[in-house]
C-alpha cells in the first residue's frame, strides 16, 4: 500500500483588512497558494477570515519542511508588530487527499461596490443585469478584494470611469483594479507593478476576462510612465504615495485628470493631503471605511485654475 503524503495546514483567523499581509507572508513559503476563507457562503464579507496554506511534509527533505515552518512563524511575528491583532498561526497535519475541493468549497463569490462581482473560475454564478463579472483565482500576489482600500476604490472607479478614459493602475497586484476600470468602459489601462509575481498573475487575470486589449501589465514603477492619464489609482500604502508626489506623481495626471489614492489609515491623510497639494493637486473628496481612506484628488485644468 503506498503510504499518503501527509500536508501541513497553516491558518491565521484575522479581519480582512489583514488578510492580504498574512497571505503575502504565506506566499513565500508555499508554492501551491494561499487560501483566504471567508467562512461563509454569504455574499458579504465576513468580520473575520482565516488564511491558509499547506505545506508538503517530505519524509526526504525533512530539513527543508523544518526551516520552512520556522520560517513562516518568524515572519508571522514581526508582521504581528504591525498587526497586533494577528494572532499566533495554528499548524494542522492532515493527510495527502483532495484538499484543493475542500478549500475551493470554502471561497465564495464576492460582491464590490454597486455592480462588481469577483468569483473563482470554479463556481457557477448568474450574473444579473448591470453587473461586472471578473473571473479571478486566488494567487499568489495581493488583491483578494477583502481589504476596505480596495472596495473603496471599486466604488469610487464605478463613480468616476467614462468609457474611453486612459487609466493607469500603480501597485496593480492582481490587476483587480485595472480589469473594474477596463470593464466599466476605459479604451486604455496601464497597470504596473514591481513585483514579477504580480505582474504574471494579472496578466493570467486579463486574458482570463478578455480585456488582455485594453489592460497592458508591465514590471517597473512610476518611472516607467512616460506620459499623463485620464485617471490614475494608486492603492498602495501612503508612504509610497508621498514618495511619488514628490518623484512627479502630478505629472502623470492629465489636466482635468483624477487620482484615486488609497491604503491610507486615517491619521496618514492629513500627511498625504500635503505632499499631493504641494504639487498642484487638489483633494476633492474623502471616502472612509474601518480605518481607511481613500482621497479622490483633481489637478486643475489649467495652471491658474
């Protein structure tokens, strides 16, 4: 009888604002995915989620299995110094069976914003009129769509998109912004990112939804942008987005243009209202949820303006 490759379950349960942190951290350590379970087939977004992953137990790389483990709870705690609230992780032994199905059961589809749904390629979903259905899988980059930043900014791309816009996606993860913004009518969207795992899972992520030729992902940052956008998005965490106000972050705004900013907490926007108005800008609106921000933010129409 051939013995059974037996698996480790990690999982974390924490608010879903940290959900992509922990999977981040997972990611490095466990080639076959990280799993955010929301705990229920509800389309809200529950309260709190356990994230997961598996790690092979290998009988002839024992070694390696150890370092891994300690690898991940190290990690585990220093993030804990930036997330008090996430607790110590739970190691599970399980053995080699069809655990993908099990976990595939526990993912539902998500619903952002007014008309934006997310499902895995693996669940059936009848999409109602006026919505947008994306097709995404979990990866291995950031973008579950779990974390207030990135509803904030769905919600405000369904408010601001026009059909024809350029839009450029700054830190694009997944690409989940970018494909909202091509599917609510934008010709053209630049989406960048300086990871190269990003950059392979949101180009997976736009020919799986067929806007492969409206939605371009390169490898590089704000100085690979050569030229101004209609819109731009920047969900990335708000000292990046002070450090590209002053590396020419206007520039990229077209005049009229808008900037949507997000990964802001709320003690940050006073801070980041500064360096993007100092450049010209102007904050025209603040959109809040749990303890973060998202500023919609103008650049004039003309220098006197």
């Amino acid at each position: 009888m051939t013995a059974q490759m037996e698996w480790l379950e990690v999982s974390v349960a924490v608010e879903p604002e940290a959900a992509e942190a922990v999977a981040e951290v997972f990611s490095r350590y466990a080639p076959q995915g990280v799993v955010v379970d929301l705990g229920t087939d509800d389309e809200t977004v529950a309260r709190h989620v356990i994230v997961k992953a598996y790690l092979a137990v290998d009988d002839a790389a024992q070694t390696r299995f150890a370092e891994r483990r300690q690898k991940v709870e190290e990690a585990l705690w220093h993030l804990h110094h930036i997330w008090p609230v996430i607790p110590e992780p739970t190691f599970t032994p399980i053995l080699d069976r069809d655990w993908t199905a099990g976990w595939k059961e526990s993912i539902p589809v998500l619903h952002l914003g007014r008309r934006v749904v997310i499902k895995p390629s693996w669940r059936e979903y009848v999409v109602q009129p006026d919505e947008l259905l994306l097709e995404m899988d979990p990866g291995l980059a950031f973008g579950t769509g779990l974390h207030p930043t990135t509803q904030l900014c769905v919600e405000a791309l369904e408010d601001l998109v026009q059909p024809g816009m350029r839009v450029l996606d700054l830190g694009t993860g997944t690409g989940v912004l970018a494909l909202v913004a091509a599917k609510l009518g934008a010709a053209d969207v630049l989406a960048i990112d300086n990871d190269v795992n990003a950059v392979a899972v949101a180009r997976r992520n736009a020919r799986a939804n067929a806007v492969a030729h409206q939605v371009r992902v390169l490898h590089g940052s704000l100085a690979e942008v050569g030229e101004p956008y209609d819109m731009v998005v920047a969900n990335i965490l708000a000292h990046v987005i002070v450090a590209m106000a002053a590396s020419g972050l206007d520039t990229r705004i077209r005049r009229g243009g808008t900037l949507v900013a997000s990964g802001i907490l709320a003690e940050q926007v006073d801070e980041v209202t500064a360096a993007l108005t100092a450049h010209g800008l102007s904050v025209v609106e603040r959109r809040q949820r749990d303890d973060w921000t998202a500023l919609v933010v103008r650049k004039p129409h003309s220098r006197s303006s």
